[in-house]
C-alpha cells in the first residue's frame, strides 16, 4: 500500500519537474524572441540609420540644388537687370529734378542732366517740351531717338556714348549745338535738316575719308568744328573746308580762325585767314575752329 502510495508522490514531485520543462523551452524561446527582436531593433536601428543618412543626403542635395537654382535666379535676374541697365523712366526723372531743385512739373524745365547714369537709350521725354539744354554724355546711348517733343531744344550733348549713326534730330530745328565726340560715328550726316546748327564737335570719332565728312558742305550756318582725333588724312579735306561759307571767313569780314589737320603734308590754309601768310605743317590730327567776333 506505502509504495502504491509513493508512486503518485514520486508523480507528483516529478510532475512539478516536468511541469517545469516547458518553462524552460518557453524561456528559450523568449531568449529566441528576444534575440530576434535584437536583431530586429538592430535592422531597424541600421535601417532607420541608413534612411538617416540617405534623407540627410537628399536633403543637403535639394538644399544645394535649391541654392544651385537660386543662384541661378538671382544670376538670370542679374543679366536681366545687366541687359536692361537703368531705365529713363518717368518715377526716375521726377526723382532727379526734385534733387537738382528743377521743376517737378516736367514742361517748365529748360534743362536736364541725365549724364553719368549709364542710361542705354532715350526714352520718355515727352512731357519735357521746354528743353533748351540736354546733357546725355557719359552713358551707354546706342541710338539718337524719342526726341520729338524737344522742339525748343539749343543744346544737346551726346559725347561718350555708343552712338553709330547721326540720325533723328528733324524735330530739332532751333538746335544751335551738338556734340557727339568719342563716340563710334564713321560719317557725318543727317545735319543739313538743322538749319541754324552753329557748332558740330565729332573728335574721336571713326571719320576717314573726304566721302564721310562731305555732308559739311550742306550745313550752311556751321562756324565752329571740331575733327580732332580722327583718320582723316586725305588733302581734300580742305576743300571741304574752304566750301563752308561760315567756317571760312574773309580778313575784311574780321573773323579769327584756326585750323590745324592731319595730312601730313605741308600745304597753304587756302583761304583761311591765319596770324600770318606762312605754310603750316599739319599734323595728326584734324580741328577747324572758327568764330564771330
């Protein structure tokens, strides 16, 4: 009876002993568990790490491509802006009377400086009808325009510009002075619509031959000139000047005159009046100066 007895003691003692393998095999799978979900933080720790990495990456490469857009932009604006230079507007011009202490309303000013401000053409000067003096040097000007409404006009300076041509001053009928010195101009013309055009300066300019500068002859009332700092080397030349009846005055009409040119030749002034009756030796470079007393 004890030992029948024992047997489920024996059981039992063995029962919690083999109650407790499972635990065992549980607890090695937790381990397993465990190991994998180590291993699974570690891949999601290494892809998170590399998805880090690899965003920053294109983060800096859209920022550097943003910047390198953005330069873009700002470098297109720039040309832009560099293509366009500063504009003639109307804000502009207001602004620049109300600093020289002109008048604000544009008809009652004689006189404008728009010199030294890199302006590349003439624009929006239509309300400036009283003009009598109009500085422009020192800008990059292409092209004489746009100056319809400058009828009053006496004066008008163009030196130091990119002028190629002599054209559009028809408006210009009371224009006594011009001057479009250092500029690109290979022949004069388009001046004999100016009919009381008393004083031409075109130094330093592109003039080479008696063709280019024949135009003279038509301007009738031209007293001062001035073809300093050219090409012209032909001695017929001055036959041209000798044709102009303003610029080549007479002793008994008292005028002075002055003429000095590059033909490098020794030759009489033909009928201009100098100091004395002797040759001159002309040298490199040609002016014709002449005034009334």
């Amino acid at each position: 009876m004890h030992p029948e007895a024992s047997e489920p003691a024996e059981d039992a003692a063995a029962g919690p002993d083999r109650a407790q393998e499972p635990g065992v095999e549980e607890s090695a799978g937790d381990h397993r568990d465990a190991g994998q979900g180590a291993r699974k933080e570690e891949m999601n720790d290494s892809k998170e790490l590399c998805m880090g990495i690899s965003d920053t990456a294109y983060q800096n490469q859209q920022k550097q491509s943003g910047d390198g857009a953005s330069d873009g932009q700002l470098a297109h604006q720039r040309g832009d802006r560099d293509d366009q230079g500063p504009r003639m507007t109307k804000h502009f011009l207001q602004k620049l009377c109300k600093q020289h202490k002109l008048y604000i309303t544009p008809a009652l000013n004689d006189t404008l400086y728009l010199h030294f401000k890199g302006f590349d053409r003439i624009e929006n000067l239509q309300e400036y009808t009283g003009l009598r003096c109009l500085w422009l040097e020192c800008n990059g000007i292409q092209k004489i325009e746009n100056l319809e409404a400058q009828t009053e006009l006496r004066c008008l300076f163009l030196q130091v510009n990119l002028l190629h041509k002599i054209e559009n001053l028809e408006p210009l009928q009371k224009l006594d002075a011009l001057n479009l010195s250092n500029n690109y101009i290979k022949t004069i013309e388009n001046l004999s619509c100016l009919p009381v055009l008393n004083t031409l300066q075109m130094a330093h300019n592109h003039l080479e031959t008696v063709e280019d500068i024949q135009h003279l002859r038509d301007c009738a009332k031209l007293c001062v000139l001035d073809l300093s700092h050219n090409k012209l080397k032909d001695p017929e030349i001055l036959s041209i000047l000798e044709s102009m009846p303003d610029l080549v005055k007479t002793k008994q009409e008292e005028s002075n005159c002055s003429a000095v040119c590059s033909l490098n030749v020794r030759s009489p002034v033909l009928s201009l009046p100098f100091p004395d009756s002797h040759s001159w030796f002309f040298t490199l470079f040609l002016f014709v100066f002449s005034w009334n007393t």
